[in-house]
C-alpha cells in the first residue's frame, strides 16, 4: 500500500538512499556526468526532491564513492532529500522508466533521520577483477596467492603528484580470493585508506617479477559497505543495510 | 546484461579524453531497427560533439528525420585530435553515434555548414569517414553528400567536395528528396540519375550540373547548368508555418556538459532589424513568429523530457517578438516553482528587461550586454544600427541604479567608412558608460567601488547577401593598427582603470573573408591546407596561418581577390545563383544609402521592399506600426 510522507513546511526532510548499477557504455562516463545524469532524471521523474537554498538552488546530493572510468558496478549508492514520496518502490520505478540503458536503479530506501551521508559512510568496497583476454599474466595466482597472504606488508608504490609514495596494502586487504579465473575481494574503501583493485593485483605480479599490462583488467564493484562495528571489530553490511523500505 | 556495441575498443576509449563523447546512448537518442529501415541519414557537425550538441537546427532535424517511419537519423561530430590520430593509425572508418555503424553503411552523410572555419573539418570527416574527398571520385558505394547550414548561401568554395546543398530551412524538401531517393534506390538509377532527379527539387543546388566561366580578372563571366532541365537559380527554402511544423520535443541529453546544457525554445524566426553588416538578418527574411501557446506548452514538454535546469530563449532579437511579456511571466511563474533557471540572451536593455533579469539573474553576478558595434553615431547610422549613445546611457543608468556593476560592449572594427574618430568613440563611449555609474550610483551603494567595462572588438568580415558585400575588407595590419588604436584611445580614457579591451585575432578574420565571399577555385586550396594537416582551424590553437599561405601560394590563388578588393557594382558573384528573397537591387540600395549615412526603417515601422514578401507571409504582411520602438 502507498504510503504518503508529505512533510510540513519547516520541517525536515526524508533522506533517501539509492541503490544502483553501472554497465555497458556509460562505463564510460566520468563521476561528475553520473551526477549530472541523476539530477535530470530526477527532474524527468518528477521526484519531490530538495534544493539547497540561496540563488542558485542545486539538489541536496551525495555519492557514495565515485567509480572509476571503464569500471562497471553493482553497488553503487546516492542519498537525496526529498519532501515526500509515494512509496519506496515508486521512486525506483519513476527513475527507471527515466534512464538510460546501463544505469538502473536496484533500490531504494528511506535512511534514519541521524544516518551519516552516503559519501561519510564508506568503509569498504568489493570486487570482482578479471583479465582480459590475452592480457592474463603467466604466475599462477591459485599457486602464489597464500603466501601472498601470509605476508606481514604488501607494498605498494602509488604514483602521486609530489613523487612516488610507498603504500602498505595490507591492513586494507579484508578478503581475497582467487577462483574461475575471478579476483573476489574486499577492500577498504574509506577516504583515508581507500585500496584500488589493481594496486593489489599489480603488487602480486611484482612480487613474481611480472607486469601488469596495460588496461589488462575487467573491474566490476560488487557492493559498498559501511562499518556498524568499530575499527578494530569490523562488521561490515551493504550502504543501504540501514534503510527501509516504505 | 547485453552488451552494447561500440565502435571503439576499450583500449581506445580509456587512453582519449571525454570518451563519453563518442558512444552515444545518451537519453533521448533515437536508435530503431536496422531491418525495417529503408533510409539511413548520418547527421555530421563538423565540429566537437560538445558545440555540436548545441545546435538547435540538428536537434530539429535529427527529430524530423527520425518521425519518418523508414528513415533512420543518427548524429556524427568530428573526433578531437586525440582519437583522430587513432583512428588514422588503425583505419577505424568514421562512425555515428547511435547504431556505432561507419558512416560508409549509410544513404546520406549530411554536413551542417555553420562557420567558414570549419570547412577543413568537414574534409578531415569525409577523409574518416574513409571517402574520396572530391565529389567526383565518390561512386556508387557511397553515400550522398549533402550541406545544409548558413554557409550554403555562399557554397562554391566547398563546390568540390558535396553532391548536394541543401539551400535554406531544412523542414520543407527532405520528405520530398527522401522519396526521390527511394525511388531511384528500388529503381536502380544510379547515384548520377538522382542527383540529376534532385536537382529539380526546390531548394536543392548540385554543384555538378553547374559551370562557371571567368573573365580575365578572375571575377564571374557567367554561371549556367550545364545540362537542361537544371534550373538557372535556386531559392532559399522558407518554412513558412512556424508553429506548425517539426519541433523536438524530446531533444537528447548529453552526459558531458556541453555548451547548451538547456532546453532552447526558438521563439521566431529573422529579425525585423535590417544591420547592414549582418548577414542572418537578411537571410532568415521574413520574420514570422511562433505562437505563444503553443511555446509555452513546448517548454514545459521539453523541461519534463529532458530533466535540463534551465530553458534558453532563442531569436535573433527576443525583444521583438509581440509576445514576449507573456511568455516571460509564464516561464517565470513555471520555471521559478522548479528551480528551473531562466535564459535570456539578445535582449534590449530597457525598464521592461532589466526588471525581467533582475527577477531571473543575480544581479551581482551578471553582467549586462550591449552590441553599438561602432563606436560613433555616424558609423552606426552607416551600418543600420538604431541603437543611440543616449538609450546606451539611459539603460546603463537604469542597470546601475538596479545593482549592475559589470557592463559588456561589442564593436567592430574595419567598418566600411570607418575612420580614426569612430574608432576613438569606442574608447569615449566605454568612458561614458563608467561615468555614468560614479555619478548614478552614490559612493556608499557602490559594491566593491567599481564599475567594470569590458569593452571587446572584433573585425568585420563582409558577407555574402548583405548590403556591404561589394565592400573591401581591410588587411590583417589594417585590422591590427584599428585594433592599436583603440587599445591607445582607451589607456588615454579618464576612467581607463575601469575598462577592459579585448580584440580578436585578424588572420582569422581575413581567412574567414576569403573563404566567405569564395569562389569555386578554392576548393583546390582547401584540399591543399588541409593535406598540410590543417583542420580545426576554429580553434586558435590549432589554427595555422602560415599553412594557409602557402597553400594558396601553391595554388597560384591570391586571397587578397577575395578580400581588399572592392567590386563594383555590376560585379557577378559566385552566390548570385542563389535567390534568397532579399533582392540584389535591395541590397545595392542599402549599399548606397550606407555611403550616404542614411538610416533604413525596421520592418515594424515599414517596409523596405527587401523581396522577401515573395515569400507569401510572416511580417511581410502584418501592418506597420510607425511608432515602433527604434533602438535596438
């Protein structure tokens, strides 16, 4: 049954978090365009949605964690305030009929009213990595990935601005898998320690003396997590785990 | 999940910039099934896709085309340098963004011709595109290369490289020249057969069935078919039913920002202001103007469809259109309840519009904007401009005194009769404009203290179908020492520290000269610049003066016959073939009145006998109003 949440005037507003995917061509297209994608179509689909104030309005937005160009996902999340809605499911299906094909929103749901936003959130991130063909290296990773494992630091030599920084991996590393030629893993995410996919994998081939060639991997973003424990108890769940449905 | 096709590799899309440029998908984009299509048309913008997209005209196009059922309408920009090389390298044909099919696979490559600087552009995309470039070399397999665009009324410098040119409003013959198409395709006629069969068609010139002959001095003896049944000259087509007729209603929505991230609402067509130098405003005669209704119920249509936050109105002079109070309290009242921002560019400046802007704008961010284009009251009277020093000042006052601090001024220099006086009233009336913000606004209300005149000039390039196109252009250190001297007059100003002068580059504009008032000789210099590797010459930084040069000089072609020259009255121009409502004589007597100062009256107050009456509507056959506002 449709629910109706009109809010008084001066009262505040309902945070919504949304679920959705990211594939085919508009894998292409940058975090800024995404964001600039979702505001039209939330006009389109005539949600009441929330302006900021001042003389240049904008939609109260935030992204969960930006997704790299070329990076396809099935966890990707965004909050926006709305005045009212009919129903969870309502929302999710006007913004559908609105989209475009490879964006596609998974869920919708209403966050408590103290949650942190989508973009504080962020703890943690996982993925599944695959080489494209013929770019596979010739390690085997079944073979070398426990004592990769097993290692006290995995380092890393991240290339910024200022010269070469050295990274260890390690700490960040929650999970990591080797199987049917898949990467399955579980990263941080948070903006202090945030681990992209293929530092690690790159890592591992140096180890063994090996490359990674260029634009070798398919990356898929599985989900996005936030921590409901603490820093050293981690427990992990989906962005949206603390939403519901209305 | 299927996997959409795309024309490139991932390899290639994640190593160029913007790669979002080049896989189409976008929301509104119109894709169909291949197997019931009979008529596939790419629709090319010689240009980036983010200039490209901002065209209104391919938009209206890009609708009507794909409302015919068999008829499949897809968009094609130029690759930037970056994916061009790429596709060179690995002989990746030129593709159109919807079905990512080569343009090869199509029945029509349509080119919109919008600015002369992008002629070479328009080769580097027939060379992707992996076609002869010259028109004559291009066989059955290919596709008919049409031109479409402003520039169509002067196409004999492409004359070379395009099949057909379409003259005039793209919303009258295509339905027609679709079906003489098919018919030719399902008869097997040939690609010679239909062009000759489109030639007949109203609006059509095919450059082929043409012959020019020349005096000894290069200039026109004469221009004839060389075939019969080909018409002596062509007419501009006119679409006569603004209102009803195609408009897009579902525009597409880019995913980058592209320079019109809005929804465009075309409010009229032509202007009722006859400027001499300019040429829209001869070649959109008459004007004719859309109902309000039916605007207003497009705009809302258009904002739901596309989900864009703004809506821009477009005209040559929105303060002409009847309607416009109406129309704006409708948008302000809709648009303001969605946060939906409002734009509203070619203005006048008077109480009306400076209430409506403050009501749209921020005022202190905004800046306002006047065109005096010269900088004298004689010189404008030369050049048709209305607009007096007094109603300049008056509005800038009323501007002021409503919290305006920044004022933006457009001129031209190298006006015909322009002497060092005018150019000195560029720098006196930016001076003016200053002064009077110190003595209107009272120290304490000034924000910041200032007042900020950025004053820009750019150099006039005379134009086919315009009064000043028997006119001489002046040389790039003409234009260079005109540009001198107002940056001297300014300096010597007493409110100098207020102005800001910014001039335009003169090797452009004295290209821009030659290839607007070209002949069909320089086809072969454009094939030469451009095998120099020249294209992009639109962007500065990719614009080669030198390259240009030498091709002409290889070409045994002297740009200088196209620009310093003055032609005389009895002159034929390459262009005269066209008949674009304004007649010769029209324009001649205007030439004349021009070098006698005088002023001719907007079409409001009373009609000049322009020839665009033949046209059977719009303004031409409203009654005049004596006392319709001059100024401009």
């Amino acid at each position: 049954m449709a629910v109706e949440y009109a809010l008084k005037k001066g009262m505040h507003l309902m945070k919504l978090r949304i679920k959705f995917n990211k594939y085919g061509p508009v894998r292409f297209i940058g975090h800024l365009d995404v964001m600039r994608f979702f505001q039209k179509a939330i006009r389109r689909a005539d949600i009441d949605v929330a302006y900021s104030q001042g003389f240049s309005p904008h939609q109260i937005m935030s992204f969960a964690q930006p997704l790299s160009v070329g990076l396809t996902s099935n966890g990707e999340y965004m909050d926006v305030e709305v005045h009212s809605i009919v129903s969870c499911e309502d929302v999710k299906n006007r913004l559908n009929a609105v989209s475009v094909p490879g964006i596609e929103v998974l869920s919708v749901k209403v966050l408590p009213e103290n949650a942190e936003n989508a973009m504080a959130s962020v703890a943690a991130a996982s993925y599944t990595v695959r080489f494209r063909e013929g770019r596979e290296p010739k390690l085997n990773i079944t073979e070398a990935l426990p004592a990769f494992l097993a290692k006290d630091n995995i380092l890393y030599n991240k290339e910024t601005k200022k010269g070469i920084r050295e990274l260890d991996l390690k700490q960040g590393i929650y999970e990591l898998s080797y199987r049917n030629n898949c990467f399955h893993m579980l990263v941080d995410a948070s903006s202090a320690g945030n681990i992209k996919p293929g530092q690690i994998i790159e890592a591992l081939l140096k180890e063994h003396g090996e490359e990674l060639q260029e634009n070798a991997l398919l990356i898929t973003r599985e989900d996005t997590f936030l921590n409901l424990g603490t820093e050293d108890d981690r427990k992990l769940v989906p962005l949206d785990e603390i939403g519901m449905f209305v | 999940m299927n996997e959409i096709k795309l024309a490139l590799s991932d390899d290639i899309l994640m190593k160029i910039e913007k790669p979002a440029r080049y896989i189409g998908n976008e929301y509104n984009s119109v894709v169909k099934d291949k197997s019931k299509i009979n008529v596939r048309f790419a629709m090319c913008f010689p240009d980036v896709y983010e200039i490209g997209m901002s065209h209104l005209g391919i938009q209206i196009l890009y609708d009507m085309f794909n409302s015919m059922e068999d008829v499949w309408c897809e968009r094609v920009y130029s690759p930037c340098l970056d994916l061009d090389k790429i596709m060179r390298e690995e002989k990746i044909p030129l593709f159109a963004l919807e079905s990512q099919d080569p343009v090869k696979d199509f029945d029509f490559m349509g080119i919109t011709i919008q600015y002369e600087m992008c002629y070479t552009n328009i080769l580097q995309m027939l060379d992707l595109a992996q076609f002869p470039l010259l028109a004559s070399e291009r066989g059955e397999e290919h596709p008919i290369v049409i031109g479409g665009g402003p520039c169509t009324y002067n196409p004999e410098p492409l004359a070379d490289f395009f099949d057909i040119f379409y003259i005039g409003e793209g919303e009258t013959r295509y339905e027609d020249l679709i079906s003489v198409y098919k018919e030719c395709k399902s008869q097997k006629l040939g690609r010679e057969e239909f062009l000759r069969r489109a030639a007949r068609i109203p609006g059509m010139y095919v450059p082929r069935f043409y012959d020019v002959f020349y005096n000894e001095d290069n200039t026109i003896k004469a221009f004839l078919p060389n075939e019969k049944g080909i018409p002596m000259s062509i007419t501009k087509e006119v679409e006569m039913d603004v209102t009803n007729t195609y408009y897009p209603m579902k525009p597409v929505v880019p995913y980058i920002k592209v320079t019109q991230d809005r929804v465009v609402l075309e409010i009229q067509r032509g202007c009722i202001r006859g400027c001499r130098f300019c040429q829209a405003g001869q070649l959109y005669r008459p004007v004719r103007e859309r109902d309000v209704e039916t605007l207003k119920r497009y705009a809302l249509e258009m904002l739901k469809n596309t989900g864009h936050e703004e809506i821009s109105l477009s005209s040559l002079s929105s303060s002409d259109y009847s309607k416009l109070p109406e129309l704006i309290d409708f948008l302000i009242d809709e648009c303001g309840k969605k946060h939906i921002n409002i734009s509203l560019p070619s203005l006048r400046i008077d109480a009306f519009s400076l209430d409506v802007m403050s009501k749209v704008q921020d005022v202190k961010k905004s800046s306002l904007t006047f065109a005096p284009e010269a900088g004298s009251q004689r010189l404008r009277n030369v050049i048709n401009k209305g607009l007096t020093e007094e109603v300049i000042l008056k509005g800038s006052a009323l501007a002021f005194e409503g919290g305006w601090t920044r004022v933006k001024l457009y001129f031209m220099l190298g006006l015909p009769t322009e002497t060092e006086e005018d150019i000195r009233g560029i720098a006196e009336l930016s001076n003016k404009i200053a002064a009077t913000f110190f003595d209107v606004v009272p120290k304490e209300k000034r924000v910041n203290g200032k007042v900020q005149i950025v004053t820009s000039t750019s150099f006039f390039v005379p134009k086919p179908f315009t009064p000043f196109q028997w006119a001489p252009q002046c040389t790039k250190e003409q234009f260079l020492e005109k540009a001198y001297q107002t940056k001297k007059a300014i300096t010597e100003q007493l409110n100098q520290k207020s102005i800001k002068y910014n001039w335009h580059e003169a090797d452009v504009s004295v290209l821009e000269g030659v290839l607007a008032r070209g002949d069909r000789r320089l086809s072969k210099v454009l094939l030469k610049v451009y095998e120099k590797g020249c294209f992009y010459d639109a962007w500065s930084e990719y614009f080669h003066n030198d390259k240009w040069m030498e091709a002409f000089e290889e070409c045994g072609i002297d740009p200088d016959f196209y620009t310093v020259r003055e032609r005389s009255l009895d002159e034929i121009f390459p262009w005269d073939f066209i008949n674009a409502g304004v007649t010769k004589e029209f324009l001649q007597r205007e030439w004349l009145k021009a070098q006698r100062e005088e002023i001719s009256e907007n079409c409001k107050k009373k009609c000049q006998g322009c020839g665009a009456a033949r046209f059977g509507g719009g303004i031409c056959f409203e009654e005049r109003d004596a006392s319709y506002e001059a100024e401009n």
